[in-house]
C-alpha cells in the first residue's frame, strides 16, 4: 500500500471511529502479514480466491493421470488440496489395491499372458458422458506403456476393471469416449507389427481400438463394464498418431486425430460408426476391420506445420488445431471428404495466429470462446474460433503447455477456471527436493470477461502431469458404504461375506479360510493357528454403517494390506512360511478402541508336536478384575445414554416429529443404529454371564459406540424439530 | 462488512480520491470474491498466511509417515503443498523405487529370509542431530507391520537403507534417534516369542533395538550408514510398548517410553548409555543385553492413568506425559531411581490440569512453555511446563490428537506455527470422495504470545497420518545432480556406468548387457535385439548437468520403470519372455525433444532363423532430405547463438567480470556447459559428413540446447555485472 499522508490517516482516525476499530484493526494485521511475507495486492485476491474455508467445499473435482505412477489423483477447484490417490495400473498399498485376492484378479485381467505390469503411463483421462455431457458415472484412463485401459467407478472412486490391448503393445496415453459413452475410443502411439510375435518392421501397423461399453446403472451402483466380446479395432497404417477427440453434435460419429510419418503431419477424421458396421476379421481373438475397407470411412488432412492437440468444439462443428498458429477446421467439410486425402486449407475454417508454438486449445461457456497456450511466448489466448480473432491474453511466468477448463471437453463448458500444465518452471518457481521435483500446474481465473489472473501454483506429487479434466462435483454422487458383504471391485456380493456370529475358520489340507469380521474394538477371530507352509486367507467383511468407518488390515511381516471400507468384503491370500507368533491388526485409526483391534497368527512349525488350541489368551486374576471393573463402569454409562435417548424420543413423540420430513428421516436413521446395536448388547450380557470380563467389556464399548451414535442423530433430529418449531435458542 | 451508512459512504468516497481508485477498487474485488465464497475476515487472514506467491518459498520442510502406504510425504510449511511422495518401505513407480535394480537390492537387504514386504506401516519420523539439533542430513522410519528401519538421505532424498529388525515381527511405528545420532532407537509393540519358530505366548517378550549409525558426511555427500553388526538390542518383559523419546542436555543417555501391562500404564526408563557398555548375548546373529543384566539401568515409574506420549523438555529436564492431565515428571529424580520401580507420585515435578483425553504435547521457543491436545475438548491449551499453569487456550471445530512445532523434537523448537493432527472431522470438513477420506490436518497458527488460530485444512492422501517432524528448510542443502554415473542408493560411481560414445551391448550366453546412456533427445542405442527368454538389463546413465534434467524409462509392455535423475545410473533387468517388437522411451517431460527420445527392443521369437542386425532403422529419401533441411537450419541458428555468446563474453572480459565472484561462478559455469557440449559438436559434425542427417539433427540440437543454457547463464552474469557497475536499465 502507498505510504499515506496526514491528511488520509486523519479521514482514517475518522473511520476507525465509524466502522469500529476491530476491523481496521483486522485490516491491519493482513497488511501486516502481507509485509512480512511480501504479498501483493494480486497476491491477497488470489490468496482469498483459493483458500478454503472449514468445511467449504470446492466446486470442481478434477482427475490426473499420474504419467508415471499408474494413479489417479483428485484434487478440488479452486482449492487445489489433492484428495485422493486411486490405484490404477499399479498397486496402491493405502487402499490395498493389487494386494487382495479382488483387486488383484482385476489386475491379472488385465495380461493377456498372466503377467502383471507393476506400472503404468496415463496422461489423458476421460469422463463418462451422456449426450455429449459429464454424467458423473465413469472415468476412463489408457495406460500407453503396456497398452491397457481401465474403467473406474464415481460411485465409490475405486478402479473396476483394466484390460489389455489385444493388438498394439503400446498406446497414446489417453482415454476419450463418445458422447453416450458406446464406446471408450485408444489408439496405438509408435507402430509396430502387431502382438504376435512378428519382428520384421517393415509389417509395423497401427490400430485405433473402440471398446463397447454395456451401462449398467441405477441409484448408487454404477455396474458398466467394457464389453471385449463387442469391442473392436480399426487397422490403421505405420503412422505414429498422437492426441485425439470424438465428434459430438453436429459431428456426432465421427473421430479426429493427429498423425505424423516421414516428416509430415496430418488430423486423420474416422466415421466410427460406419466402419462399426463393416465386416471384421479377427486379430488375437479380437474384432478387426482392415484398412482397405475401413479406408472408404477415413480421411487424412495435411497439415502446414507440426501439430500438438486437437479439439472438438462444443457444439461439434469445429476441430481447432494447435499447431504453429491455431488451424480451424470446419468438421461438415471434413465429413463431406472422408475416402480422400486433401490439404488443411481445402476443410479449414480459418486459422488464428495466437502465438509462437501453440501446445493446447481449450473451451468455456462463452459463445465461440476458446483458449490457447503460446507455449514459447509465455502467454494464454482468449479467442473467437468463429470470427477467428484474439480476445484477450495474459502473460505468465512460465511456459504453459496443456490446458483444462472444468467440463471443457464435454458439451457443457464452465467459464470461471482454467488449469494450466507447467512443464519447465519448477526450478524457478519450487524449493529444491533433491534432483528431481513435483510436477507442478496453474490455476487461471478466466471468470472476467477481460481479464485472467494466474492465480495458484499447485504440486503434484509422484507424477509427471500431462492432462487434467473436471467436473461439476455435484455430479457425481458418490456412496457412502456398500451393501454388507459386497465386493467393491464386481459390484456384486461376496461369496465369503460374514455376518456378525457367523465368524469360523475352514481348513481343507493345507488351505486354510479365516471368516472374519470387522467393527469398531474387534477383530474376530482373534486368534488364528495354522501350520507352516498352510495357504490362509482371511476372508473380512467390515460390519460397520457408519460413514467413513473404514477399517484396515495386515498380519505382521507378511506384507499384505487390505483396506476395508463400511460393508466392503475382501480377501488377503498368502502362504504362512514364517512360523512365530504374528500379530494382526487395524491399521486405519477408526475410533478410539482402535487399538484394541487387534488379533495373533499363530503359524505352528514344521513338526511341530503340540496340541492345538492351546492358544486361546488367559488372562490372570487381576487383569479379570480390571476388565469386570471397566464393564461395570461401562453398564452404568450405558443406562445413562438410554435415559438421555429415551428423553429425546419422548420429546420427538409429543411434538410429533414424524410431520417433517427430514426430522423423521433423522429419527429412522437413529433408530437404525438403536437395532444394529441389539447383538452388541446380547453379546455384551451373554460374556457378562460367562465371566468373561473382556469380552463383556469390549462389546459393551461397542454396544454404547452404536448408542451414542443414535443419541447424536437424535439430539440433531431435537435441533431441527425445535428450529420447526420456532423453538431456537 | 457491516452495511456501511452514508456517512461512512461519503468518508468513503473522499478516500477515493485519496488514496487512488485503484486500491480501493482492488479492495472491493477482494470483499466481493469474500462474500461470494462466503470467508470471513478470519479466513482472509488465515488465506494471506499461508498462500505462497510465485517463486515464494515455504519456510519449512515437513516429513509425514504415510500410516499405510510406506512412503513419505514432504510438504511445506505454510503453504501445506505436498511436494513429494518418496518411497521408503513400498515400490513407487514414480522414480522407479522397488523397480530398479539398486533399490530392488535395497529393499531385499531389508528381509532376513528373502522375501521382501510389499507394504510398510510407518507412523513417526526422526531427522539427525548433531548436539541435539536437527542437521540435515537424514531421516528414519520405522515399519512396524514389518519390523524394518529405513534411512533417507537428505541429500537427494532418497531411500538408502532399509533393514529388518533381527529379533521382533512388530514394531511401534516410530523411529528415534539420539543427540548425535549415534543410534536410532526402535521399540517393539505387541509382545511375543522372539523369531525363532517359537510358539509358545508363554515366552513372549519384548525387545528395544539400538540400531548404530556410522556418520560419513562431506559437502554434498552423506554416506551415514546404519551397522548391523555395531548395533544391539535390549531384552524386555512382554509389556505392550507405545511411545518413546530420547533424553538431552540434563538427561542425556537416558531413553524413555510408555508401557502397559495387565491394565497397568507405566512410564519406562532406561540409561542406554550404561547399557550399551554391559555384555552381550547374540539373538539371530544379533547382540543383545538380557534383561536380567539390563535392569539395575532402568526403571519403572507407574502412572496413574493411561497415557498416550511423552515428550523431553528442549533442556532435557522434564519429561511430559499426555494422560488425563498432563504429568510433568523431573528428569534428574527418574534418573536416580534406576534400578527400581516408583509411582509417578515419587518422581514427578507436578501436573497440570488440561482438559479431557490429552493426545500429544509438543514444546516452541519460549520458556517453558508447551502445548497439549485436548481431545474430548476440542481445544488447544498453551502451558507452562515448569510453573504448572495454562497459558492460554484455542477451541477447535475438531478433536485435535497428534501435535508438531517445526523443530519441537530437537533442542531448538520454533515459535511460529502448530500442526494438529485430525483423526475424525474429515466427514465434516471435506467433499465425498466415496466411502474412504483422505487424512487431515490442521496448521495453527501460534505466533502470537496471547492467541492462537487454526488457519489451514490439509488433506493428506494415500495417508493414515499420525506423525509429522518439520525442519528448516535451509537446513537442509539439497544437491542438484550426482557426479556421473552414481549408483544413488550407495552413493557409489556404479559398476554399471556409461560414458557418451561408449554406449554398447554385451551379451554372454543368454544374459544381455545393455550400457546405455540417456541426454535430451537420445537414448543411446536406439535398437537391442535380443532373443525370446534372454535375461536383459538396461544399464542407463543420465549424461545431463542441468537441474531437474531427469529422464524416465521403460520398454512397452515390460513394466519396468526408471527415474534418471541428472548423473544418475540405474539398471532394470527383465526377462524378454514377450517376442515382438517394444519400443522404449522417456518418461518424464524432459524438453521439446522428449518425443525424440524413443528406441526399440526387439525380442526374436524362439526359433527364429533370419540373421541379426537387420533392424537398424531405413530412412527413406524424403526423410533424409527433411532431417537434411532440419539440421542446416539448425546449424544456422548455432552459428547466430555462438554469436550472441561471443558478444556477451567480449563485453563480459571488457568489464572485468573476474572481479565479482558471483559474477565470476555464473561465467565459469557457462564455460563449463559449452564444454560439455564438445563432444555434441563432434557428433553432429561426423554425423553430416556420414550424411548420416538424422543423426546430425539431433546431435546439432543436442549442442544447441547447451548452448542456450550457456548463453542464458552468460546473460545473467552480464545483468548482474551490469548491476554492480550501476548499468542498471
């Protein structure tokens, strides 16, 4: 701020009075802090642009595909706080995926000769879409390195299936779907002859690969699988293809690419689903249509320069090129010249010099409005794609490469927020981690109509960032807990699901089956004996309703990990060659009885000559005592909670509660918890009755978990009645 | 803002002409994106706090335990941005951990019987000491799932050692080290048998592991190793073991931790010192004191109640225990009571009473003073530690457990900020991302002598987060690149490394040795041929200089992954079970040419009659004519680049730039990037003479890139002379 004069500072003395000294006073410390830690006023816009308040929500979430780690990363706009990783193509230890026996069945799909790639290279992903808008059901992800695709679920954030290219043994790194999601649309990246064991290059092909998607949906589950029985590909020449779009409205059918052999590039256009009726033949068991037929569908455009992307305007009537200068093509002229190979000025639509080497062109709401990144000129373009001219542009520090606005690739662009790829300033711009830093990407506030602001430096951990795509966050809707017993990566229940009582182990020769199950303070079995060199596996079902009431699990040094999440069943396979005595345990905190989730492995030597069950746990006469003083305390606590419940029933019941929708909705909810607890509660009695002084304690821990739960929905059903009521406080 | 009257108005309106429209109207920008996004004027402090400007840099580095993940974040304070995921006890595919074959070597050394965990549960990190402060050098984990110890360098921050605790199969996931780092200290957790086959719970015991760290430091290079064979363990009684600190200053020597037994909480004591120097047993090939010897050097202190972590005092003269209330124990009275069994009553300096379930303590600057979770509270009480007396306090929307101040393990604690650890708000402060949330915590903000402020929501994904430790970042003096050819892990020049020119493949029998090497634009050689079944390994040099230069690689479909950081040497090995062809390439976005960067593995299928060799790459006329045009492009702009550089040196010598040293190391850098560059030339120039063009292309924009990277840091030397001799423009 400028140095004030006497005069101002007395019309400031003057508002101090007026407006009351807290807030000069608050003013005065963000002046302050901004000093101290050399803020700009654009500085301080920015700050209050980003930060997210306690509790906010962002309005976007956006998905990344790691490049080199075989995640995805979500992360909110405009907050930029990453949210999750998700394992893809790679094993995730958080979540355990690639470590049990569901997710690690997924992976095995996805080799066509048993052998799993431990990584993966995604760049682009791809949103599901219903009629040419985000829908909020699937992402889709390439993996280009070992030819992959993957499907993931919105509905819970967990892949669900990855498959392998039956043709091509590498791909261009990225997922695009047609506009009702028929098919999740690959091609191969460098040409080679195709998976078969050929080596003579001079067979080097390429393929394009439509994967059918069957939709399986309804509320909460999202069952769509890719279907390889109803996929196919198209037989493609020896060129080496890189980025890529579908048509949508009034190019709807259609396929856009770029392409480049011997030192001349081109955009080759498709019409998909003409060449989806053709005859196929058959590669590696896989559906194909051959070039000389498929070449009648095809058209290859030259281009006057290297191009880096393409993109499909929103409404589908334009393909905008980013090349030296951005190239407009008018897609009805290109559809009028498929079977023909014609130059980029014999389709175009115009071109717009926007800057030197253009790298990526993106969209917004606003009518003909695009972007683009003059990569070497440091700046962003806002132009009209129709009456080919520039708008407006802003100068950044850095060199921006690929861009993203929220929802741009779908027919519904958003205009407030733009992403920007940084491929070369983090030396500048980063503290030093050693040799190598994070990738790092721009937010761009493009909200005015004259002016964008670069305003958030975002890090991307363990990645190497290529492209980025966001949705509404409302869209998606995600669950909150599985049916009991469901496997997440089918959808489907599991065969080895337990309920509460039904808890055993099997054993049939060496292969062992522990049933397990999970809750908040026990892991039951808490004791399980095998013999070395026995196959176990522990089959766990989380019990819990509660949101977020995730619990893990490992046995000690045998590497396994499984993450089980409200009403998840999953199993952990391996063989017990370590004899000794192995502790298991919850490895996610999960309440405050999480260390009491805890269990032994008893893995018998070879030879061993002892009986078995000898390890049942005896507790000695004052450890007894101790757990029949904390039950007793517990008891106590217990009918005091049932006295505060019943008293915030009676009070819903007079006031007649059930009048108000959401209130009643609260009280069934409460009521719901009050009747899960019921076997809590018989258990608790049953080992009270036993003299079993731990088991009777920890399950009346468990019954009042349930209860305060129930108390707590109540007291905000209470809440809300009072506020009906015009009862507030 | 409060509705401001007309008086206030017209006050106002006299202000815009004070102080110019501009600020005001930045002003009004910024109350209007507040009440859009619905901030307070607390949340536009908190978001000018922490914001980091373009280039700003955080003041802190912190390392968090990923809890389930086995890697470890950093991240900075107070920007919160994650800047780095490293694996430590788990593959990440990222910078190749787990998939090279140095860290592959790494991680087997970390199991006794070959077989290496997938999977590491690692809660609280240690940095080195030296005299009690943090140096910068190291960093420590502990698995406990896993029993292993890992040592980071912080000089590239890598993983360096990972070994397998030779006695326990749990661990408390902490890791801690002494003032000078000459052990780091691990506890068991859960009691067992000892490994040895043993069954018998009847034998369970416990055990502490002094693991030896042998310093090797120099400029640039720490080469500090944990000693297996220097190490040793201490017998315990099958207590369940929890929490741990080192003494300093007034207690140095003396390690302490909590324990329970039969519903029994202690504090433990022991004189390592006094240990370390009694007779051994070996156990596993592993010295160890039993406890019969070990226990006149330690004591037992019984708490009154359960407690959760105890801290030493930055002086060394209190240890302080989270329980109920916070137990402030007299360090010099535990000490001469070694040997024997006390109440906390006997030894104790007194308490303070801080409210409900206090989780953590954690110390800052200012004298005596500490800070205590309150967890059933929801509050954050600032104490002084000597006097027994509350400060002051902040209320949290959170029930805050585990608590760090940057440095507030070490002897020198800073002042500024507080992170608090969340375990249970996240459904209510974050957006759904299905049935599992990520990890979150807070940063306080404790500057102030007389108020604190919770200003900052992290997320902490792929995490279930206990620890954090934070240092200053300048601390820390991260290198750029290695000396070429570096085996990182050891430090090491690799056995393996490769010089430009001396790129070949050597082969014997079916074991196929690739000395490869990696620079901007090339990977050398572009074409192996090997057989189906042949055991291949690519070793790689990273030939560049210039920061963050890092190279990735991988051969499609093979599903190995390398990070070359600059000077780095790595090796990936396989076997080529796959017939076909794979091409291979850079991974990481490295510079225009990155697309350059590709070859071609081609696996001959068992059987296979035509002769070798018949893959070198055919160019046909007008791809050489094209590469022929490139290069004599290229060698132009060469020419006009040298020219650029010849003026600046010129003006450079002209002006004495001798005299300035930093001027001076900015010129003798540029000289030593156009030296390198040497041997580019030599390439592009035979290249041509072969008319070899593609070849000469790449080498002559290979020698062009150096050049720019010399002229630029000769363009900023000038700027800086220019400086120094008031040319200023």
């Amino acid at each position: 701020m400028k140095r004030t004069n006497w005069l101002t500072q007395s019309v400031l003395a003057a508002l101090i009075f007026l407006l009351g000294m807290s807030e000069i006073a608050a003013q005065e410390t963000v002046d302050a802090v901004m000093k101290e830690r050399g803020l700009t006023d654009k500085d301080k816009l920015a700050a209050v642009k980003t930060f997210m308040p306690r509790g906010g929500r962002d309005e976007y979430f956006a998905l990344v595909g790691t490049g080199n780690s075989g995640t995805m990363i979500i992360y909110g706009i405009p907050s930029m706080r990453i949210y999750k990783y998700v394992g893809v193509f790679t094993p995730e230890p958080w979540q355990g995926y690639g470590f049990d026996d569901e997710s690690q069945l997924l992976l095995k799909k996805s080799s066509l000769d048993n052998r799993i790639p431990n990584y993966g290279n995604m760049w682009f992903p791809a949103f599901s879409e219903t009629g040419g808008k985000y829908d909020g059901k699937y992402a889709f992800f390439t993996d280009g390195s070992n030819a992959r695709v993957a499907l993931l679920g919105l509905d819970d954030f967990e892949t669900k299936q990855v498959l392998s290219n039956p043709i091509m043994n590498n791909l261009f790194p990225q997922a695009v779907v047609t506009p009702n999601t028929e098919y999740v649309i690959q091609t191969g990246q460098f040409p080679h002859p195709w998976k078969n064991k050929e080596t003579d290059m001079s067979k080097a092909k390429n393929a394009l690969t439509f994967w059918f998607l069957e939709r399986i949906e309804k509320e909460g589950e999202h069952k769509g699988r890719i279907i390889k029985e109803k996929s196919f590909a198209v037989e493609f020449p020896p060129y080496v293809l890189d980025y890529n779009d579908v048509g949508k409205g009034a190019s709807d059918g259609m396929f856009f690419g770029l392409a480049s052999k011997d030192g001349k590039y081109y955009v080759y256009a498709v019409d998909y689903k003409k060449v989806a009726g053709m005859d196929k033949l058959m590669f590696n068991n896989f559906d194909y249509v051959p070039f000389d037929k498929a070449k009648s569908a095809v058209s290859f455009i030259e281009l006057p320069a290297k191009a880096s992307t393409l993109k499909v305007s929103p409404d589908g009537k334009y393909v905008i090129v980013a090349a030296d200068e951005v190239v407009v093509l008018d897609a009805a002229k290109i559809k009028s010249n498929l079977g023909k190979n014609v130059k980029a000025s014999d389709v175009q639509h115009g071109t717009v010099a926007i800057g030197n080497n253009v790298v990526d062109v993106t969209f917004d709401y606003r009518k003909n409005t695009a972007y683009a990144s003059a990569h070497d000129d440091s700046k962003i373009v806002r132009f009209d794609y129709v009456n080919l001219k520039k708008k407006d542009e802003v100068k950044l520090d850095f060199k921006p490469s690929y861009l993203m606005t929220p929802q741009g690739l779908s027919s519904e662009p958003h205009s407030n927020y733009l992403v920007a790829v940084d491929k070369e300033s983090y030396v500048k711009n980063l503290p030093s981690t050693g040799p190598v830093r994070p990738s790092v990407q721009h937010l761009i506030d493009i909200s005015a109509d004259d002016e964008m602001a670069d305003i958030y430096t975002m890090t991307l951990p363990q990645a190497n960032v290529y492209g980025n795509v966001a949705i509404l966050r409302t869209t998606i809707k995600p669950i909150i807990r599985y049916p009991t017993g469901t496997n997440s990566r089918t959808g489907e229940p599991s065969p080895f699901r337990t309920l509460a009582g039904k808890e055993r182990v099997e054993r049939e020769g060496n292969r062992v089956h522990v049933f397990g199950t999970l809750i908040r303070s026990h892991i039951v079995p808490e004791i399980v004996e095998v013999n070395e060199g026995d196959i176990v596996t522990f089959h766990l079902t989380n019990l819990e309703r509660a949101e977020d009431e995730t619990h893990g699990f490992t046995v000690d040094t045998y590497g396994k990990h499984g993450s089980f999440e409200p009403g998840k069943t999953a199993s952990l396979t391996f063989v017990a060659d370590r004899a000794g005595v192995f502790p298991y345990y919850c490895t996610e905190f999960c309440s405050a009885l999480h260390l009491e989730m805890e269990g032994i492995l008893l893995v018998r030597p070879k030879g061993y000559k002892g009986k078995t069950g000898e390890m049942a746990e005896k507790l000695t006469p004052e450890q007894l005592a101790k757990y029949k003083e904390q039950y007793e305390k517990k008891v106590e606590v217990i009918k005091q909670t049932a006295d505060v419940i019943n008293g915030v029933v009676k009070y819903l019941k007079e006031n007649h509660y059930e009048k108000y929708p959401y209130v009643k909705a609260l009280v069934e909810d409460a009521v719901d918890q009050l009747n899960k607890a019921k076997f809590a509660e018989e258990n608790y009695k049953k080992y009270a009755k036993e003299k079993k002084w731990k088991d009777a304690f920890l399950w009346a821990e468990q019954y009042w978990q349930y209860q305060v739960k129930a108390a707590d929905v109540g007291l905000r059903a209470k809440k809300l009645l009072d506020e009906k009521l015009g009862k507030e406080e």
